[in-house]
C-alpha cells in the first residue's frame, strides 16, 4: 500500500519519540535514513547521554517540522510505504531489545564482579 497523503505532524514526531527515524521513514524517507536517525541517537545514548537526547529530541522536531513544510507544500510530498513503516517499526524494536540484552548483560557482570569481587575472576 503506498500513500501520497497530508502527513500528520503529530503522528510523525511521536513515531521519532518511541523509534528514533521512524517519523522520517513516515514521511516517505528511505528505511537507510531512519537507521541514521535510530544509529545516532542510540550511540549518543550509550557513550554520553547529553549527545543522544539531543539527537533524539532533533529527530523529533524535524520529524514534527518537515511533516509540517510538506503539509504547507514548502517541500514536495513524498510517497509512504506502509510496508517500510513496519519494517523499520520491527528493526527498530530488534535494535532496542539487543541494546537491553547488552546493557542487562554488563550491569549485571557489574553487579557479579562488586559481589564476589576481583580475586575469584582468574
């Protein structure tokens, strides 16, 4: 199903809260530019929190703002693919689940090693 409609502000800035690029990809952007938008905030969260979240919040106001330029036609309308949406709603969500499985897995190496300290790791 390909859509060549208005796009709705709101909808693609709440897309980028919860899935960082999925906005842009409701906008009709390719599912590689969402990857950007996802990649960058996530490396931004893991190796300094300040850059991520302002990555983060960026993505959602150009979500928001480009969805308005192209409403007001200050930008062309793009075509959405409502299977790249979901496509790039299921990677998104595999990305998020293996950066948990990892930050699980370190905070809890952590946890081990402060319990049972260095000298029994030989």
């Amino acid at each position: 199903m390909v859509e060549n409609e208005k796009k709705n502000p709101q909808t693609a800035a709440i897309a980028s809260f919860f899935i960082p690029g999925l906005g842009q990809v409701y906008e009709g952007e390719r599912p590689i530019v969402g990857l950007f938008w996802l990649g960058g905030t996530i490396v931004g969260l893991l190796f300094c929190l300040i850059p991520g979240i302002i990555v983060w919040i960026y993505g959602i106001y150009n979500a928001y703002h480009t969805a308005e330029l192209m409403n007001s036609g200050q930008l062309p309308q793009k075509t959405t693919s409502s299977g790249d949406v979901k496509i790039y709603a299921v990677i998104g969500i595999a990305i998020y689940a293996i950066c948990l499985i990892i930050i699980t897995l370190i905070v809890l190496a952590v946890i081990g090693i402060s319990i049972y300290g260095m000298s029994r790791v030989r």
